[in-house]
C-alpha cells in the first residue's frame, strides 16, 4: 500500500515533531491558546447580551473590533456564537493531546476521524478569514488568534498523518511536506498578513493625508 510505503521510506527521518509526544504538546499549546481566545469571545458575547452598547477590551476602531464582528450574521453561522463551537472542539484537541502525553495509542480509524475535524475546522477558518476581510470589512483580534493557531494545528496534524501511513500518498509528497512543514506555516502566515495589509493597505497611509 502507498500508505505503508511512504511510513516506511520515511523510517529514521520522520520530522521530530510528528513524534507523540512533540505533537501532543503541539495539540495542547494550539488547543490552550484558541480555547482561551474563544472564551474571551463568549465572555464578550455575554457582556453584549447583557448590555448592547459595551465597549469590549479588544474594540480598537471602527475596523479592528470583536464587538463590531459579533453584530455581523457571521459570527453567529449555526444560529448560536461561533465561539461555543471552538470551546468545544478546542478542548476535544486538548483532551487528545493530553491522552497522548499519557500515553495513550489511538486506531487509525481515530485519526482519519480527527483530521476529518481539523480539517473542516481549518476551512470554518478560511471562510471566517475571507468573511472579515472582503465581507465585512472588519477584524475581530481574538479571531486572528484562532487563525494564528489553527494553522500549524492544521498543516502538522495533516503531515503527521502522512507520515504514519492514516492517508495514504506518495513517499515523495510525504517526505517533501515532512521537510517543508514548518516553511509552509511561515508562508501561510505571510499570505494572511499580507491580505490584511492589501486590503486595509488605506487605513496605514490615509492617516497622513
């Protein structure tokens, strides 16, 4: 099988990384630090309930505010907050990072499950991204945090399932993605800070007029 035949070409030169417990750890500071960003959002959600006008610590202007993005169809896809959905799937990544620190061994059927999960989280993500930037024309600071984290989260779960034989592919794609990883998450983060800066390319100039 292709699976087995790139696991094992890559046998001795798999990225540290991808090792249980470099991942688990990577599962738990991505998962920690979304989990508390998406909480923030719920406790700003909660103090909108509780009074419409409020001023939310991460209200800077009239393009970077959580309170502005909450306002928007957007921020609510399900008919409830989108925070609620990252609070949960954030502390199932956690939990699974935690199981691995323990020493726990999961199916493959476990895996494909979860890079099922992250996967469609990473294009929830994407489509957030595209929403606030070429929609509504706002940033939401905490959201951005979960953009920063699910990256890695999402490029590191896909090649480590590479590499251990869960999705099958070509010894050549694994061991091209297993070297390049880390290049790929620089690069993505580059191409969201620049399609913030080309799309609010006026704001930073205008000022000065």
């Amino acid at each position: 099988m292709a699976s087995s035949s790139a696991a094992s070409n890559l046998t001795g030169k798999k990225p540290w990384i991808v090792g249980d417990r470099p991942f688990a750890f990577l599962l738990l500071i991505t998962s920690f630090v979304s989990f508390l960003a998406a909480a923030a959002l719920v406790l700003d959600r909660l103090e909108l309930y509780k009074n419409a006008n409020a001023v939310l610590t991460c209200d800077f202007n009239a393009f970077v505010s959580c309170g502005k993005v909450m306002e928007q169809p957007q921020a609510a896809l399900f008919g409830f907050p989108n925070p609620f959905i990252g609070i949960v799937c954030f502390g199932i990544v956690f939990a699974v990072g935690m199981s691995m620190l323990a020493g726990a061994k999961f199916a493959r059927w476990y895996w494909v499950c979860f890079q099922i999960g992250v996967t469609l989280g990473m294009i929830f993500i994407c489509w957030l991204w595209f929403q606030a930037l070429y929609v509504i024309a706002i940033l939401c600071p905490w959201c951005m945090v979960v953009w920063a984290m699910m990256i890695p989260l999402f490029v590191w779960t896909t090649i480590r399932n590479l590499v251990h034989g869960v999705i099958p592919a070509p010894a050549g794609l694994v061991k091209f993605l297993s070297n390049w990883g880390w290049t790929i998450v620089v690069l993505v983060y580059l191409g969201v800070i620049a399609s913030i800066f080309f799309r609010f390319v006026n704001l930073f100039f205008t000022s000065n007029a």
